[in-house]
C-alpha cells in the first residue's frame, strides 16, 4: 500500500507566522513585567496524590504559605485543602515591581479518593514547602488477612 502525504507550501508559512506571533506576544508580555500565560491557568498549589498499600498521600508544593494559614478537611471520600499565601513588598514608596510571578492570595482544592478514608487517623504535616497528608484507607476498605486453621 503506498502512502501519499498531502503537502501545501502555504502551510509551513502559515505555522511559520503564527509562531512568530506568539514569540511577539511573549515579548510583549515579558516586556510589562507579566507572563504570557495566565496564572489563573494553573491551580495552585500543585499536587501529587498516590495511593499506598494503607491509604493514599498527596503532596502540594506551598512555598511562602505558613502552616497556620492551611486547613485541610477530610470527608469519607473528598480531601480539600485550603489556605493563604501572601507575598509581601517593601511599601516605603521607593520600591517599584518590576516584575510579579508569584502569586498570592486565597486557594482551594477538593480532590476526590477513589475508597472512604478514616478521618480521625489523617495527617498533615509541611516541611521545606511541602504539605505532605496522609490519608489511611477505612478499615473496611483495607485488606486483611485471614489466618487458615487446621481442622
């Protein structure tokens, strides 16, 4: 079977300007002192959530955000975790912002588990910047063993 592939010599100039326009775009932005990209686009914090043979953990990189200005609420099956990071900048009237990546403000996220977790068991703990929680499986939904005797 031969293989016949559809080229157009406009299209590569096509890709070619669009490129070029978001490089000018990016430019532009960089220029104002914002990014390109919304931060609006990316939740915050970002997370890692993994499951373990006892329950699961999830991760959020909270960097700035003091432990006391963080909830987090457990329910059977939900984790959402919450809180404040505030980015603070000398207002002596002389400090000029050149440029804001960092965002500040208040955040929450609700993640759904895939089994009912024990609540009263959970953990949370932050260390360099890091939330770490634990989430221990309810004891119906972890797997136990079950010892055979002989007759």
């Amino acid at each position: 079977m031969a293989t016949v592939r559809f080229h157009s010599p406009r299209s590569r100039d096509s890709w070619a300007a669009l490129d070029q326009l978001q490089l000018d775009m990016a430019q532009a932005f960089d220029r104002l002192g914002t990014t390109a990209v919304p931060a609006r686009g990316t939740p915050f914090p970002p997370v890692n959530l993994y499951e373990t043979a006892e329950g699961y953990v999830l991760t959020a990189e909270i960097p700035g955000v003091e432990s006391g200005d963080l909830e987090v609420s457990v329910e059977d099956e939900r984790v959402t975790i919450g809180g404040k990071r505030a980015i603070a900048y000398p207002s002596d009237g002389t400090t000029s912002l050149h440029r804001r990546e960092r965002q500040s403000g208040v955040f929450r996220r609700t993640f759904n588990l895939p089994e009912p977790t024990d609540p009263e068991k959970a953990e949370a703990v932050t260390r360099h910047g890091v939330l770490m929680v634990r989430l221990p499986k309810a004891e119906v939904h972890q797997p136990r063993r079950v010892s055979v005797r002989g007759s």
